[in-house]
DNA sequence: TCCCAGGCAAGGC
DNA sequence: GCCTTGCATGGG
C-alpha cells in the first residue's frame, strides 16, 4: 500500500470484521493480501487491517467520507442484531456472522456485479469483473477504476464473452447500452423497494435474484430478502412447509424478517456458505 | 466425469 | 399465470 498513513481507525470490532464483511458475497472488488485486504470501490482503493485490537482502513485522508459511508460505519449493528435476535435462526446465524456490515455500493457497479452473478460461483465471478476494470476502467495509477457506463456500451457482446461472461455477455452490452442511453439508476433511490425492483427488472439480464441484491448492496435498501440457491436449500431451516417457489419463498421470509430482511438475509446467507 | 454456482429468458402449457 | 429448459464457463 502506497497510500500513506492515513487510517480510520476501528477500535471495537464486535460488528465489524473485514473478512466476513467482503468474503459474504456482497462485493467482487478485493484481494486477499499480507494482513488484511484490498478494496476497491468506484475510482477509489483502500487497504483494511484486522488485528486482535481492532481494525483499520488505510486510505488516502481525501477519501475519509467515502469509506466511512462505504463500512456503513455510521449504522448500530448492536440495534439491527437485537431487532433480529428473537427470528427464526437468528440465535445461530448472528454470532457466527457478527462482524458482517452490508456495504454501500454503488448502483451500477452493483447492478454490473449481480448479473455477472447469475449461475455463477464468486472466484469466477470476481476474475470477470477483475477483468473488466483491467481492460474497461480509468488507469488511477496502481489500480483501475470501475468502467463507466459509457466505456461498457461501447463494447459488444462478443467483447465481453471473450472476457468470459459466457452467455451474460449480451446482457452486459444491453444493460450498459440502457442505462449510458439514459436508464437513471440514480432516480430509484428516491423509490420504494417494490416500485425500484420493478424498474430494475426492465433491464436484460435482471431477474427477481439480481434486481433484489442490486437494491440491497447497491441503494442500501435493507428491507428485501434476495432468494438465491443456498437461500433455497435453508428455507427448509426457516419455514418447515414444503414451500417450492422461489417467489413465495421470498414473500413469506421478507413477511417474517420484516424491514431488516437484508440483513437478516447475508447473516443466514453467510453461515450456510460457511457451513457453521 | 459430473454436479454446482448469489439465475435469467424464452417457450410450452 | 406457472413450469421447464438451455445457457457458458470454471470450481470442487
């Protein structure tokens, strides 16, 4: 790291542990490294350190604000875990994940990551997107930005298929070509969950999966409950009743985990992955 | 080799 | 509307 020494520090890390918060699937963008990780977000790149004492963001100090609001620094994880103590798994699910933070991401750099997502295992999809800020994104000097929307719309579905997205490459051309053509990803901050997940879904390769996990670690929208294969294979934990659809699924765990059913969501998500 | 992966879209009923 | 199938590619 050759940012200098400027440091957020962490002193208490009961809610906060940098290898389940970037190891639970919710980002692409980090390398293991000596100590701690690499993180890159946007333009921007840190280093976070975990220690017995606590952990610290290594950053440029200009950059304090955005890995901050990034760490969701400002939000009571002691509150959301007491709300959620008494819900179906929770008692397990929350110490074995007690250090997760639901990033805040942004929109179309989440909504590039989750449909790559699609069918698709985390190391592949974290080489995909390694590789489309390799070749697509601003040169920062050491590291590449994410590409922007006008930088991905000038490629074709070919391009991205030799970059190895199989057959989401065509949906990486569209969906950059809508939103570089005036798709306002930004204007769905302002919605609600129902009526964002509804405009989210126009765009190709956004199904009920994506559009939920987009809205969650891209708009921060925590009330969603995004149904992947190993939320299938635990809905059987949750709600003993046969349940096949994934849609009713989704329904019935967002009615029992209510408004924090995000997060409730990435803490079973993480311990079934985990295998605690 | 085979099954699986933070599913989606299209086609058949 | 709901259900099934095909899809690219690499990990385990």
């Amino acid at each position: 790291m050759t940012d200098g020494d400027y440091r957020i520090i962490i002193e208490d890390c009961g809610d906060f542990d940098a290898a389940q918060i970037l190891e639970c699937g919710q980002t692409f963008r980090y390398r293991k490294a000596d100590g701690g990780y690499t993180v890159y977000a946007r333009d921007k790149r840190c280093f976070v350190a975990q220690g017995e004492g606590g952990a610290q963001i290594v950053c440029s100090p200009q950059d304090d604000a955005f890995w901050r609001d990034y760490f969701d620094l400002q939000t009571d994880y002691g509150a959301i875990k007491r709300r959620l103590s008494a819900l179906p798994d929770m008692s397990r699910s929350i110490p074995f994940g007690k250090g997760i933070r639901i990033l805040r991401q942004d929109h179309w750099e989440a909504l590039i990551g989750f449909i790559v997502s699609a069918n698709n295992n985390l190391p592949r999809i974290k080489g995909i997107v390694a590789r489309l800020c390799e070749v697509l994104g601003e040169d920062m000097g050491g590291w590449r930005a994410f590409p922007t929307p006008r930088a991905m719309a000038q490629k074709d579905a070919a391009f991205y298929r030799d970059l190895g997205a199989g057959y989401r490459a065509a949906y990486l051309a569209d969906a950059a070509r809508a939103v570089d053509g005036g798709f306002d990803l930004g204007a769905l901050e302002r919605c609600d969950s129902d009526t964002a997940r509804k405009a989210l879904r126009a765009l190709p390769g956004v199904g009920p999966k994506v559009a939920d996990c987009v809205l969650l670690y891209g708009y921060h929208k925590t009330d969603v409950f995004p149904v992947d294969t190993w939320i299938k294979k635990a809905y059987a934990l949750v709600c003993q009743d046969g349940c096949a659809n994934v849609e009713t699924m989704r329904a019935r765990l967002k009615a029992i985990y209510g408004d924090d059913g995000g997060y409730a969501q990435q803490y079973l998500f993480y311990r079934l992955r985990e295998k605690g």
